[in-house]
C-alpha cells in the first residue's frame, strides 16, 4: 500500500507539474498560439503542422483535441479542417516521449527539476508579466520532473520485487495475445488518468525499471493512442453535431491507425529496434526506441491517412447524423462553461469571432431599416419578423459571449488578455445598443407606414444621406475588431461622429419648424425619432472605437 500511493502521488505532482507548466506557456506564447488558429486552415499540411506545433506548446494531446472540438463547435473550424490538426496533435504529443527519453531517465531529475522551481520562483516577483509568466512555466517544468523522479523511485525495479515481474510475465510470450491484452491496459490506463503524457510516463517508467519489455511497451503504447480519443469525446458529449463529429474523426484517425498496425506490428517494431542504437529490451536504451516507435507510428499513420480527410470526414458525419431542431449554419453558439476547455488565451479567438458576428449582424439589421423604410409601397411584414428575429438573437449572443467572456477569466490568462477581456465585455454591450436602436428604427418605419403618417418631399433623400455616414462607421468599427485601432482611425472616427450630429441638428430644426402647424406634429414627432436614434447608432460606434483603441 505504501508502494501504491508512493506511485499515485508522485503521477499527482508529475500532473500537476504538467497543468502548471501548460497554463505558464499559454500566457507566454498565448498570441503565437493565437496566431496558429488564424493561419490554420490554409491548407490540409498547414492545419497539421498548426496542430503539432499547439501540442508541443502546450504538452497535453488531450487539451488540444478538446480545444479543437471547441473550436468546430463554435463553428471556428469545419470538420475537415479539424481533421488535419487532429492528425498533428498525436504528433506533437510524441515529443513528451521525447524530453522524458533523453532527460527523465539519463541522470538524476532533481539536478533539472530543483534548479527550475529556483529560478522559476525568483522569476514570479519580476514586475514584468512576460517574466512572472516564463518563471511559473519553469515552476511546472520543475515540479513535472520532480514527479517524475519520485515516481522512479518509487516504483520498484525487477531485482527487488521479481514476484511482481513473475504476475507480469504471464501476460507476456503469447504473441499477438499479449499484444492485445498491453494495448487494452494502455487504453484503460489513458482513461483513468485522463492524459496520454501522463500514461507515456508510467508506460517509459515500468520500461526503464524492467517490468515490460520493448513489444510489450509499444503495444500499450498504440492503447494510449485510442484512449487518448476519450477525452474529446467527453468534451464533445454536451456539445453540437459537428463537435461530435470532430471527436468521432479523432476516434476514427487513431482506431484506423491501430487496424493496420495490428497486421505490421512485429514488423514494424523490428523495423524500428534495427534504425536505433543498442538493445531495445536494454533499460538503458529502450526509451529511446519506444520514443522512435511512438513518433514513427504517429507520422507514418499521418502519411497514410493525410489523402483521405475528406472520407473520414463523411464517415464521422455518418456516425453523427444530424438532429432535428439542431443549429443551423450562421446561427451562434451556446456556451457552456462546463463543457468549455481550459485553454484561456485560446478561447478568445472564439469570442473574438463571435464579437465580429455580432457586429455584422448590427449592421444587417440597420440596412433592413433603411431597407423598410425606403419601400413604403411594398409589403414587408416578413421582412419586419426577420429584424426581430435577428433582436432576439443579438440579445441572446451579448448574454452568451458575456457568460462565455467570464468563463475565460476564470481560466489562465495573460495581463493584456484580461484588459482584452474586459474591452470586449464593453464592446459586446455596445453592439447591444446598436441592435436595440436598429430594431426602434424598424419598428418606427412600421408604424409611420402603419398610421399613414406623411412626411414632406426631401425627408426620405435626408434619410437616405444621415445613413450614409453611420453605416460607414459601422464598416469602420467591423474592419477594426481584427486589428490595432491607432491615434488616426480615432481622429477618423471622430469626423464621422462630428458629421453625423451637425446632420442630425440640421434636420431636428427643420422638423421642429414644421411642427408649428399643428397637422404635422405626430408626423414629425415619428421623424424625429428616426433622427436620434440613428444619432445614437454613431455615438454608440464612436465608443466602440475609443474602446478598441485600449486593447495593447
């Protein structure tokens, strides 16, 4: 008992260490991982090479493929374009294998893990953010192989405790046989632990103190490539139709992969022992076999399956078939702060897309008012029940990013993206305003036509021209959601602001001219109306500006 929770404590802090690092490069290289989701889907290699780099980054499969099924579920990637980082995550989680190889077991881990916590610690009083960020990575780094080192010494080698290694050879010298029972434990094991990087440790430990032999590492290996899948799974339980989708590819990628390994297994693992120095079943050098063996198989079953995106795609959607009531392309997402991943400086290119959605929905609404009002003669009604539909939406997309925006802060995020954060909170309740003002001047428009109320010749051209400026500050403010507003575009949209309530000041006086014959009152009082509530579009645009202009 004292052996087994020696074992589990040090996976414990060998986790632990893992989370505390992967959240430590987040902040660090968070905009260089934001910039891997916005060139991602170039091309099928791009998307692959995307996928590997993120998981080297952040040294979690697991993380990226649930960050994947994310972004498919807000609709940020489609199920093809997911496929290709998906097959780039297994790569990228081969490099664990790697630094464990060629550092985990080479010399003692506490001359690595105790100088890292040092430093790492010093670092987190620096006032600068890149610092403190880059000390709790190497506080991670640390404490991942300081767990790594407890969990090498405590598990027993064959020497001291061969009555373990005898249980452990009855599963072993049965050919194929033993290969199917290592692969089930491999999979079993990712799924307790939830973490392929965690299981790739044990796997190396039990290899390196004797336990198992290459074949027998390698075949528990390919389990942790399926059970690797449960985790996006999971993630993708609660989520939409095409995050399923996502996962059950995920699935598919790796089961296809484990199928034709299964015919070259010997083969493949002979292959393998002869490329690389010394004995494989050598403690010493197995590591780095199983390493190459693990990274091998991952790029070879990439190789293979690359050409076939598209057909794995209609085969997850076959799995998946599409429900009735579900959400239609264009239609926003509903997040849900239990299903979303932790991964705080990516979520918000989410955000930031939904934002941008929400913005052109502002000004597709103010069209249609313009749209409604300019055709007294036609019947619009639907028209009129699509721009509340489109209200309705608005509200509901400010409340869902608002609970999706707090979600994020309570994940690791970097000082600039929490003033990011905040920025786009305002921003969201800015673009609510619009819509709200949109839908007022709709429902004006309607009642002016409704009540048969006339206004004089000239008043729909001065409509058509006090619009003019606002929509272009609404082009202006969409443009600027997705890049650095500066000192001139403020000057600009100033200028436009400016334009827009000399224009409404002109037309209220003449208005309020008319109104001194008592016929045109409710008439004017209609138009009058109009006139702010376009004037409050422009304010509501300037401020958006000023707000973007905060963010680093």
């Amino acid at each position: 008992m004292t052996t087994f929770f020696a074992i589990f404590g040090s996976l414990g802090l060998f986790l632990y260490g893992m989370k505390v690092m992967s959240e430590g490069l987040q902040k660090v290289s968070g905009e260089g991982l934001r910039s891997l989701i916005r060139n991602m889907t170039r091309n099928r290699l791009s998307g692959i090479i995307s996928g590997t780099l993120m998981t080297t980054l952040v040294q979690s499969s697991s993380a990226t493929t649930v960050m994947i099924v994310s972004f498919v579920n807000a609709r940020l990637l489609t199920l093809r374009e997911s496929i290709g980082m998906i097959m780039g995550a297994n790569l990228g989680t081969t490099t664990t294998f790697w630094i464990v190889a060629f550092l985990g077991f080479k010399f003692s881990l506490t001359s690595i893990a105790l100088p890292c916590v040092g430093i790492g610690v010093a670092m987190i009083f620096f006032k600068r953010p890149k610092i403190r960020d880059t000390g709790e990575a190497l506080i991670g780094f640390g404490i991942l192989f300081l767990g790594l080192s407890f969990l090498k010494g405590s598990v027993p080698d064959v020497k001291s405790s061969p009555e373990l290694f005898s249980f452990l050879a009855d599963w072993t010298g049965h050919g194929m046989g033993s290969v199917a029972i290592f692969f089930a434990f491999g999979v079993l094991l990712t799924v307790v632990v939830q973490s392929s990087s965690v299981a790739g440790a044990i796997t190396l430990t039990l290899a390196a103190k004797g336990w198992i032999g290459y074949e027998d590492a390698a075949a528990i290996v390919l389990g942790e490539n399926v059970g690797t899948t449960i985790t996006a799974n999971l993630a993708a339980m609660t989520g939409g139709v095409e995050a399923k989708r996502a996962a059950r590819a995920h699935f598919l990628f790796n089961m296809i992969g484990v199928a034709w390994m299964v015919f070259l297994f010997y083969p493949f693992v002979n292959m393998v022992d002869a490329i690389t120095p010394g004995d494989a079943n050598d403690p010493a050098t197995t590591l780095y076999h199983l390493a190459f063996f693990h990274s091998l198989f991952n790029f070879t079953n990439i190789c293979l399956q690359a050409p076939f995106t598209k057909q794995l795609a209609m085969l997850a959607t076959k799995m998946v078939r599409d429900r009735e009531g579900s959400p239609k392309e264009g239609e926003h997402i509903n997040y849900q702060a239990p299903n979303l991943p932790q991964t705080g400086e990516i979520n918000l290119a989410e955000a930031e897309r939904e934002i941008k959605g929400m913005a052109e929905l502002t000004q597709v609404m103010f069209r249609g008012f313009n749209e409604v009002y300019e055709n007294p003669d036609k019947d619009l009604s639907a028209r009129v029940k699509e721009l509340k539909a489109m209200e309705e939406r608005s509200d509901r997309l400010a409340f869902d990013i608002t609970q999706y925006l707090i979600y994020c802060t309570s994940s690791e995020l970097s000082r600039e993206r929490l003033n990011e954060v905040t920025v786009m909170l305002r921003v969201i309740s800015e673009l609510e305003e619009i819509c709200d003002c949109a839908y007022k001047l709709v429902k004006l428009a309607q009642l002016k036509y409704d009540k048969q109320r006339v206004l004089p010749e000239g008043t729909q051209e001065a409509i058509r021209n006090f619009s003019g400026p606002v929509d272009q500050f609404m082009s202006f403010y969409i443009q600027s959601l997705t890049r650095k507003v500066t000192m001139a575009d403020i000057e600009v949209a100033q200028q436009l602001e400016d334009t827009i309530d000399a224009s409404r000041k002109k037309l209220r006086k003449e208005a309020v001219r008319r109104m001194s014959d008592p016929a045109n009152v409710k008439s004017e009082m209609i138009y009058i109306d109009i006139l702010n509530n376009i004037e409050s579009i422009g304010d509501h645009s300037l401020n958006i500006l000023k707000l973007l202009s905060q963010i680093d």
